[in-house]
C-alpha cells in the first residue's frame, strides 16, 4: 500500500460521522474525554497531573484493537510525509533530560472549559487570566538507539507497516518484506579484494593448512562510531514531551517507545512578558537549540520501556522448549565456527560472550559480565576474521559499535557525556550506550605513542567501563558513575594491557571459510535465541552447590594464583553454559564443561 492509499484510507475514516479518529484526530480524542470529564462535574483545578480518563481509549484502541501495528513509526524516512497532529510511535534512547515546563493545560473560552494539553505552546492562549490552569510536563531530548542495525528498523517499512490488517496474509506479506529489509550488509564475509592482496596471501601461505580456499565474498565499508554514524545514516532526534508520569519511570540511557501526537514546523513565538509569570523561560531556549523543523515535538500519550527482544522481527512463534533451544544453539555454535575460521574453542567462549548480562550488582562488583578478549590477531588476520567477526556480531545483535583503538583515537575522542551549562544539555560522549548493546575493540591498530592526560582519562573510561560496568559522566562540578551493561569484545594481538578482559582466549583458526547467511528463518532464530535465553533464571541445587564448592576449594589449592575473581568467573561460566542450553539450574554434565573449557583455555595461554 502506497502513502496515496495510505491518505485516502484516512481520509475516508474521517468521514464515516465518528467523533474523532485516534489515528488521523488524537486530539479529537483528548477533548472529547475532556469535555465528558467537564460535564461531568469535574474541576478542572483536580487534573493538575492527573489523567482526566483521556488514556484509557489509547490503551484499548492500541493494545486491545490492534492499533499499535497501525501508527506508523517516526524516523528520518517517515517524517517527510507524517502529517502534523496526528498520532505517531518513536523508538529510542533518552540521552538527555531537559527538565520541567510549564504551560496552559485549561482555560475558559467564554463559559466553556478547553484544554490544550498534548499540543504546543502556539496552540495555548496567550496572556494570562485566573480561569487558567497551569501544568507541567518533563522534556526529553531523544535519539535513535546508538549502533542500531538497520535490519532492526522495520521502522523503514513504516510507511506501509502501520496500514498492515490482522489477516495472515498480510503478516506474511510484511514477514516477507522484514527480510527483504535485512541489512546484507551485515550478513556478508569480508572482501573478495583480499583474498588477491599480498596481506591475505601472506595470511594464508603463513598461518592456514594447505589447499584451504576461502570463497568469493563482498566488500564491506568499516563505518565510523556514534555521531559521526548516526550522520551516515539516516537520524533524526525527537523532543519528546511527557504527561503525568513520575520521574522515576524514565531514565536516562533507558529504550522507550513513545506513542503520541506529533507536531512540526515552526513554532509561534510566545511573548516574554506572556509567560515570564509561570514559565522558566525553556520553551524559547528550546526553539533556538532544538528547531522544530529539525527536531519534531512528540506529545507522548503512551509509552513503554523496550528491551533488546522488542527490536527482533521474528515472523513464527518460537517455542521456547529445551529440545527446540538446543537445536538453536547446536546450528549457531556451527556458523560461529565457521566465522571464526574453524576455531570451537573460540566459538564457544564467544556464544557465551553474546549471552552474557548484569544480572546483579555486590558492591562494586557486576555480577554476570563476561568479557572477552581474542589475541593472536594482527593486521592482516584482522581484514578477514575481524572483519568477518564484525558482520556477524551486526548481523545478530540490534545494537553494535565499534572502536578502532589507536593512540590518536584516545588523544581525541570524547568517550564521557560531559554537561554544558552554557546550553543546559548533556553533550553525548561514545559509551553513551542504551543497555544490552555490544561494543568491539580493535586494538590491533594500536601503535607506540604518548598519550595526552585526555588518552589517559580515555583508558581509563574503557578500563572502568570493563571491569565495572560503568560510565564516568561529567557534571563539570563533579562526575557520576552511571551504570550500565555493555558486552565488550577486544581483538588484540597479545594480551590487553589497557583492558583486562574477564577471559584472554587466543585465537587459533584452520580456515577461512565465507559465513554469509542465506537462511533467513536460522538467522531470526538466533536473534532470537541470543535475545532470549540470556534472560533466563537460574539457581544451583544444594546438593550441586556443595560439589561445586568442593571443586573449587580444590582449584584453589592446586593453583594458589587463582583469586576470588577467577572463581567467580567460573560460576558466571556455568550459569551461561546453562542458559545456553535452555536450563535454569546448573547440573553435573554442565559444570563439567565449564572445567573442560577452562582447561583448554588455560593450555592455549602457556
């Protein structure tokens, strides 16, 4: 269905005598719930952060008549044709929060009560009179998710998306195109250019078995972090304007989807003298730093926290038996060893990488991280393993950077957000990162050189960054440690002296094979498997505890090097080895192959 059909649909909605449309006419909606609240006997002084009933047509239209998958979906794309006023959904992180402003949320027209809640300040009255009731609302300065793949945005089917009916035939039609809109990009090995170049002949004459050809493959543009990416792409903020809602439910870094009016163009400026009386000024600030015409208002009606499963666009219902996950797990773990040129050992330390999370916090401790560190990389295996490595992590994770470490980089990069109070706004730095995203560190470019007190404050970020978890902000007149829960993935050519990753597993492979994805169905699997399964509860039986403590009494008595850290690893190992084969407790043959592993692991570093 194309936008001209997409209108006309509309607009023959508007004409079937309905008081108002939530799609076409959210507004309509507001009022009317208003003035029902009005000739009620309400007052409007008692809707003073309150909800007057207006939202609860929203919750059932959009969750109980299956509205949601009809408001289409605010992005770059998106916002040329959406028409203002009319109901729309944003996905993305809070990175900045502007505080509080007020505005005329009711006035008396003559002897009859209005509101202007859910629009702009150009729509208000201007003056000022008794029969006002001023309100507030919270400002946040929201942008797409940093490192967001483009095979998450169904959003660019948005167009037509928000039209599609509840008929299997046309969930077909848009599963169908969910994977058309895939990002190739990402699920390709990297360039047919080196297998001909003398680095990758080298490659192959020095450190891969004889008679190994690696296949014809596509090249692949290395893209550049944060900003300079979301420039790249197709990016649009949104000033997201929030009703009634405690503080506490939004936070900073957090994913929402934002479900609400849209207003754009250029807004009416409001006298000073007009508003100095119960406004803080914010409104013309935010006209100058933020112009609508750029940055588009949202009146949010609706909103709800997205988790990393919220992006996925798997088109059958998994169902999440043991038998079904560990066929899941058996065909991934294949396809990470093909990309990792044959290496098991590597393939199973890095599913268990891409299943990690925090799932608690002892003191400074991040219970559940598992980071990881590959060496044995240069610069030549690096243009096709790494590379190849890159592409896979994009092609099944919704939210990748990626650092190319050198000395300049650390000398120059802001890594912290930083507050300007010349602006009021929150200047985003790169680990600015919405949680459950994956970063990759590629330190094989990292060359001699002295670092600036800028490179050392940078190293230090990353190094605190890793070992707890957090993110260093700064306030100017003092920092604030903000946790998070970021996978990081470091690619080295021997040990990482700046980043101590919890695992230093070198890298061995016997191949290059190419780990392009032509199973769709697979590939959502995995999506889905990796977004799913790292969820999962877990709990060691009595009796298993008791072994496992004995076990490790016992590893700690034959290696004295061994400290508490290392064994705490070990059981984040068995938790994920678990997980991954759908389990919630750890059981005897699991712990088993957390030793083996470790064993191997171990033979590798001597």
């Amino acid at each position: 269905m194309d936008r001209t059909e997409i209108v006309i649909q509309r607009e023959n909605a508007a004409m079937v005598g309905l008081p108002y449309d939530f799609l076409v006419n959210p507004l309509g909606a507001v009022r009317s719930t208003f003035e029902k609240a009005i000739s009620s006997g309400s007052n409007p002084a008692s809707f003073d952060g309150k909800d007057w009933g207006a939202l609860e047509p929203f919750r059932h239209f959009l969750f109980h008549q299956d509205g949601l998958s009809k408001v289409p979906i605010l992005n770059a794309s998106s916002v040329r044709w959406v028409q203002p006023n009319t109901l729309v959904r944003f996905r993305g992180m809070i990175q900045d929060m502007l505080g509080n402003e007020f505005y005329v949320g009711a006035y008396k027209d003559g002897s009859t009560w209005k509101t202007t809640k859910f629009m702009d300040s150009s729509q208000c009255p201007t003056g000022f009179s008794p029969d006002m009731r001023i309100w507030e609302r919270r400002l946040l300065y929201c942008v797409p998710v940093p490192g967001q793949n483009s095979w998450t945005e169904s959003s660019r089917l948005g167009e037509i998306n928000h039209n599609a009916e509840g008929t299997s035939e046309n969930r077909q039609k848009r599963c169908r195109m969910d994977e058309n809109a895939v990002d190739h990009v990402g699920l390709l090995t990297p360039s047919d250019e080196l297998q001909n170049s003398s680095s990758g002949k080298k490659l192959k004459d020095e450190q891969l078995s004889p008679g190994l050809q690696s296949q014809n493959i596509s090249t692949v543009a290395t893209s550049s972090l944060s900003t300079v990416c979301n420039a790249a792409r197709d990016f649009l903020p949104c000033l997201v304007k929030i009703y009634d809602t405690a503080e506490s439910e939004l936070k900073l870094n957090d994913v929402f989807e934002f479900i609400g009016v849209i207003t754009l163009g250029t807004e009416q400026k409001v006298d000073k003298d007009d508003y100095d009386e119960f406004s803080n000024g914010l409104s013309e600030d935010l006209s100058v730093q933020f112009p609508p015409d750029m940055v588009p208002r949202l009146h949010c009606v609706i909103h709800r926290k997205l988790a990393v499963h919220d992006f996925l666009h798997t088109c059958h219902v998994l169902e999440p038996t043991t038998h079904r996950i560990k066929e899941i797990r058996t065909a991934l773990l294949n396809y990470l060893t093909v990309a990792l040129g044959n290496d098991g050992v590597a393939a199973h330390f890095l599913l268990l990488h891409l299943l990690s999370k925090v799932h608690a916090r002892v003191d400074s401790m991040a219970v559940g991280k598992l980071s990881l560190n590959l060496t044995g990389f240069n610069r030549e295996s690096m243009s096709i393993f790494g590379n190849q490595l890159r592409l896979t992590v994009k092609s099944l994770l919704p939210f990748t950077e990626y650092i190319p470490l050198t000395v300049e980089y650390l000398n120059t990069a802001s890594l912290a957000p930083k507050k300007n109070y010349e602006i009021n706004r929150l200047v985003p730095g790169v680990l600015q990162l919405a949680e459950g995203s994956h970063l990759m560190i590629d330190e094989t470019q990292l060359e001699v050189g002295t670092l600036t007190s800028l490179g050392v404050e940078n190293a230090r970020l990353l190094k605190n960054l890793m070992e707890l978890q957090k993110v260093e902000y700064d306030f100017k007149y003092y920092k604030m440690d903000m946790t998070t829960d970021v996978q990081l993935l470091i690619l080295s050519e021997g040990k990482s002296n700046i980043l101590p990753a919890d695992l230093v597993v070198p890298f061995q492979p016997s191949s290059v094979g190419s780990s392009a994805i032509t199973d769709m169905d697979a590939l959502e699997a995995w999506r889905w498997y990796l977004s799913n399964v790292r969820s999962l509860s877990h709990s060691i039986e009595s009796e298993m505890q008791q072994f496992v403590e004995n076990d490790l009494v016992a590893l700690k008595q034959a290696d004295r090097s061994l400290g508490s850290q290392d064994l705490s690893r070990l059981l984040t190992i068995g938790r994920l080895i678990s997980a991954s084969y759908g389990e919630t407790s750890l059981s005897l043959e699991h712990w088993q192959m957390v030793k083996e592993l470790e064993r191997v692991r171990r033979e590798r570093l001597t």
